[in-house]
C-alpha cells in the first residue's frame, strides 16, 4: 500500500515538474522554428537571383540545419517525457531527456552536461516518475540559479549494485527540493549532500 501511495505522490509531483519543462522549452521550440523558416526564406530568395553562387547561401543553410538539429532534440525530448516511462528505467537515457529541457528557456543562463553510461547496466528498480522526478527536481533549481556561462554537470557511475548519478555546478549549490523528498525516498531513491565538493548532490537508484 505504501509503494503505490508512494507511486500515486511521485506521478502527482512529475506532472507539475511537466509543466515547467514544457513552459522552458516552449520558448526555445518557437525561437527554432522562426530559426529554420528565416534561414530558409532567405536561401528561396537569394536561389531565386541570377548569379548567386552557392557559397553565398551556404551560412544560412547551415544556420537552418543547426536550428533544425536543435528543434530536433527539444521535440524528441519533449515526446519521451509525455509518454509513460517504460520500466525498468534506464537512468543515463533518462537523465539526457530532462537535461536537455531544464537547460532550455530564452532566460537559462546555464547548461546541463550530462557524462557517463546508459544502457543495460543503467536499468534501475525505481519507478519510471519517480526516477524523472529525482533527476529534474534537483536539475531545473540548479540550472535557474546557475550564472552566465556556467553548467551543471552530471556524472551517471555503474557500481555493483547501484547506479549513481553525481550533480555539481560552480553557482553555488545542487540540493534535493524538500517538497518531493518524502516521496522519493519511498520510492527507493537515495542521495547525499556533497558539501566538500562544491555542493554537488549524489543521488542513487538500485539496480533493476
């Protein structure tokens, strides 16, 4: 009974977590796709000029495809979190989904790097919105925080037994939010306070 009240309070939480990520990213969905439509009308207009070298339109097609690699990875980010995670839970892949949205918005002035390992060997135990709530809770107020230029840096470690993902970033400190702790440790979720490391926050899944 406890487990599923645990699963029922962590997907409640997930879903206001949605609504930021979705609010973040809607910005720079919009700033791609202006991106894409600009480059390309002005490579139709230029195409359409006697004499215009194809060197002259190579900057703005490759404008167009940078935007597009960009809306590319917001829209299949966005797609992966609207469905339900499917279990056991691969944390790497997981942690690259969130990443890329808690990084987005016109006002983030931080990134988010992920580092390490997905796969087999990354398959946790834990329920799907409960492993996405522990990775984005943490992430979105790190990065909100974070100065001009600076990243938060996530580090995915494969032990025996667990799987460790390490947060740290130099604009002050990455803390596990009060409101959804409760909930994640039912879940099965652990994680420490790194004070000696620049405030970076360990969290640990159990392997699936």
């Amino acid at each position: 009974m406890a487990a599923r009240a645990a699963a029922g309070d962590a997907r409640v939480l997930w879903l206001a977590i949605v609504q930021q990520l979705m609010g973040r990213a809607s910005h720079d969905v919009k700033d791609a796709l202006n991106g894409v439509a600009v480059n390309l009308e002005v490579i139709r207009s230029r195409a359409e000029r006697d004499g215009v070298p194809a060197s002259a339109l190579a900057p703005f097609a490759g404008a167009a495809g940078h935007q597009l690699e960009r809306l590319t990875s917001l829209l299949e980010a966005l797609l992966a979190i609207a469905r339900p995670e499917r279990e056991p839970v691969d944390v790497g892949v997981t942690l690259q989904r969130v990443a890329v949205l808690c990084a987005a918005s016109g006002s983030a002035k931080g990134t988010v790097v992920v580092h390490g390992e997905a796969g087999e060997d990354a398959l946790t135990r834990v329920p799907g919105e409960a492993v996405r709530l522990a990775l984005a809770a943490p992430l979105l107020e790190a990065v909100s925080a974070s100065r001009e230029g600076t990243a938060v840096q996530c580090t995915v470690r494969v032990a025996s037994n667990d799987i460790h993902v390490r947060m740290a970033t130099e604009a002050g400190r990455v803390t596990m939010p009060d409101s959804v702790a409760d909930v994640l440790r039912s879940a099965g979720v652990r994680w420490a306070d790194e004070e000696h490391e620049a405030g970076a926050l360990s969290l640990v899944f159990p392997r699936a």
